[in-house]
C-alpha cells in the first residue's frame, strides 16, 4: 500500500486507455468506408444470428492482414436475401467481397470492423471470373471434350446416381425409371452427395471416386438435384469439381435443374437436361427408339420375305402359261396339226422325201399318210 | 417322294421348261414332261405358301411379345 501511494508514476486504467483509443478512432473515422478483402471464416451463429467473419487479404496465398469483423443479425439477414437473390449465393467463405465497414472499437472486445452492407455485383462478377477461369483452365488441359466425347451405351441400362435420396428431384427421376419397369429393367444404385453449396464440391467428388472403383458395373453417372431452386449451384463452376467430371471414365449426364446460366459442370459432361424428369425421358427415350427401330426391321423382314415369295410365284405362274402355250395338246385343239416321219417332227418341206409315210397328230386322234408330191416355197 | 428343296425342284423346272421350249422333243415325252412340269409348280407353290405363313407366324409372335405393353 505504501509503495502505491509513493509510486510517482501517473498511470491509466485499461478501460481508459481503450476507453481513448476508442475516442481517438471515432473522431478520425467519422464515416463509413468501402473494404476488399477476402471473407476467410463467416462464423455465423445461427442461434442470435449474429456473425463474426475473419477478414484477411492474401498476397500469393500469404495472409498480409487480418481482422475481426462482424455483422448484426439484422444487417446479416438483410444482406444475405440481398446477395442470393442477385448472385443466386448466399454469403459464404472463400469469396472476396467489397464490403461497406465502419470501424468499432470495444474496450471489451477489440477492434473489428462492422459491415453494413455487401456489394452483390462485386461478388457476381468474382463468381464469373472463377467461371471462366474453370473454362480457360480445363480447355488448356485438352479436358474440354473429353467426356463429351465418351461414347453413350447404346442402351444405359445401369445408372450410378449421384444425388439425395429425399430429394425432390431423385424421386421424380425414380418414378419415372420405375414406371417402364415391367418393360424395361434399369439398374439404378444411389451414390449420396450433397449437391449444392461449398461443401459439394468434395462430396461430389468423393462419390464420383467410389464410383470410378465399381466403374465396371455401370454405362453412364447421372447428377441429379432438383428442387433446391437456383441458390448455391456456384460450386458445379469450382475448378475441381469440373476437371473430375470432364475426365470422368463413364460419361456424366447431369439433370440439376435451374434456370440461369449453364454451369461448367454442365458444359463438360456428356449430355444435359434441365430437370431430373427430362434426364429420366432421355434414358426411356434410348429405349424406346430401339424398341421402335427393332419393330421396323421386323416390318421390313416380313416386307422382303413377301416380295421375294410374291415374286417366286410369278416366275411359277410365268412357267405355268409357257407350259400351257407348249402344250401339244393345246395346240391341236386350235386346229393344228403335228406331222412325224420316224418319231421326229417334221419342220420343214425339204426334209420329207417322197413316198415317206406322215404320222399326222389331231386333237382328237391320228391319220397316217404318204408324201405324193413336194412344193417348195422359193425363199422363205 | 424324294425330299428335294425348293431350289432343286425349281432349277429342275426351268430345266424342262428350256429343253421345252427348244423343240426337239418327242410328242410322248413331251406330255410326260409337261406332266412333271406342272406337278413341280403346284409342289413350289405348295412350298412358297408354307413359308409364307411361317413368316407370318413368326413375325406375329415377335409383335405379341413387344406389345405387352
């Protein structure tokens, strides 16, 4: 106690001293600002709604800055029905973001920076430029076609599908299958995954390995979502996500049902449909066309095998008449005669000597005569 | 009766039909040989109509097990 009331030091207490870097930051930031930096953690706390992001800027994948930040559970909500309804997103971890700050300093709590507001446009176009840097990216490597280029079984009997069995869409694509089961007998088997938001993309990819070790058993991958409306689909862009599908051994047909732009993912697997029930139609549909075509070649079977009896049987009929007009009998019915010398036909004049005997044919029996005289026409 | 094939007792017809045709033949021998001639026709076209209905049936049965749908 002694010591403290002869200690000639002034000194301040903690809560001062805060209490005026407080004041001090406050008179010098009179106004809000606009910040760049990259949204590392969003910590969000569902329960009070309140979240406290970490803000850092990167230099060559090196943190050069870092803080503290946080948005009130009201700004957030605001902000956030904001930013999906313009980048079909919602705030998330890993983008860089301009963000409106106003510097807070609590003595209790430290320095942090209060964001007011989130520039959507600013993160759209940082959405666009991951998109077509995955475009550049994957066409350099010579991925771009490859899946496409995968030859379709000619009947995809045996689907490996990736998607959530409660889905909406899952069902809708089963129904389907289901429905031409008597028919058609399709071996579906379902790989879960999420399919939307930051953490898809690894568990895409984690089934898409599991599949490539079973590869053997299945024609063709199937994505399925639906019914999860356009948010969060920024991930069938991510760089990973796509190479894998563009490099997939099996072609990927993708039915993940949205209305904006046509995601990478989408652009490098083997066939597109909108929604699940289009991508199911798509799959009945291969059946049905080589349902139908093997109904015309039994048509045109049945067709050539007529013609060629059909034509069997004029070539008999044809016979049947030259035998008809053959036929000595018929002939002796129309008034001529046959005349035979020795059992051979007698064709003309200058054979038949006089004196020979003529056997002469008629219908209706023979006379038998001799040669008397011979008239020869000069010239026939 | 012989079991010839079609394609036998056809080529045999055209045969007889040919030689017909070319003349030469003896009026006895004739006869007989329209006689076959005939007979050889009535045998293919027996033959082309037992075909044509297995066709039939065939292709039928195809449609019916297509169509259970």
């Amino acid at each position: 106690m002694e010591e403290e009331e002869n200690n000639p030091i002034k000194y301040f207490t903690l809560l001062e001293t805060l209490s005026s870097i407080q004041k001090t930051l406050l008179n010098r930031y009179t106004s809000s600002f606009w910040v760049k930096a990259e949204i590392m953690r969003l910590n969000h706390y569902v329960y009070s709604g309140h979240s406290y992001p970490d803000l850092v800027e990167k230099v060559e994948n090196k943190i050069v800055a870092q803080t503290r930040a946080l948005i009130w559970k009201d700004d957030y909500n605001r902000i956030n029905n904001k930013f999906i309804s313009i980048t079909k997103e919602p705030i998330k971890e890993g983008i860089t973001a301009l963000l409106h700050c106003r510097i807070s300093f609590d003595a209790l709590y430290g320095l942090s920076l209060r964001i007011l507001d989130i520039d959507p446009l600013f993160t759209l176009g940082e959405l666009e430029k991951e998109r077509q840097e995955t475009i550049k990216k994957i066409k350099k490597e010579g991925l771009w076609d490859k899946n496409r280029k995968l030859k379709m079984p000619f009947l995809p009997k045996r689907l490996a599908i990736i998607s959530v069995e409660t889905s909406k869409g899952y069902s809708d694509f089963i129904n389907i299958i289901k429905k031409e089961e008597p028919h058609y007998k399709i071996f579906t088997h379902l790989f879960p995954s999420l399919l939307q938001g930051d953490n898809a993309v690894e568990s895409m990819i984690m089934a898409l390995d599991t599949i490539e070790i079973v590869k053997n058993h299945f024609d063709c991958v199937l994505i399925i979502r639906g019914g999860g409306g356009d948010i969060g689909l920024a991930c069938y862009n991510n760089y990973n996500l796509v190479k894998r599908i563009a490099d997939f051994p099996l072609p990927i047909l993708t039915g993940i049902g949205h209305s904006t732009n046509e995601t990478v993912s989408e652009m490098v697997s083997n066939k597109t449909a909108i929604t699940p029930t289009d991508l199911a139609d798509y799959i009945i549909s291969s059946f049905r066309t080589f349902d139908q075509t093997l109904k015309e070649i039994n048509q045109k079977i049945f067709n050539s095998a007529s013609k060629r009896i059909e034509r069997e049987n004029q070539t008999l009929n044809h016979f049947q008449q030259i035998l008809e007009i053959l036929d000595p009998k018929n002939l002796l019915k129309r008034g001529y005669s046959i005349s035979y010398i020795d059992n051979k036909i007698v064709k003309t004049a200058s054979e038949v000597e006089k004196g020979e005997t003529l056997i002469t044919l008629f219908a209706d029996g023979k006379i038998i005569s001799r040669v008397e005289d011979i008239e020869k026409l000069n010239k026939i | 009766m012989k079991t010839e094939t079609y394609t036998q007792k056809f080529e045999e017809l055209k045969k007889i039909v040919k030689d017909l045709e070319k003349g030469d033949i003896a009026i006895d021998e004739m006869t007989e040989k329209i006689k076959i001639a005939l007979s050889l026709i009535q045998e293919c076209k027996q033959s082309l109509n037992t075909v044509n209905e297995d066709i039939s049936k065939i292709i039928e049965e195809i449609y019916l097990a297509n169509d259970d749908y």
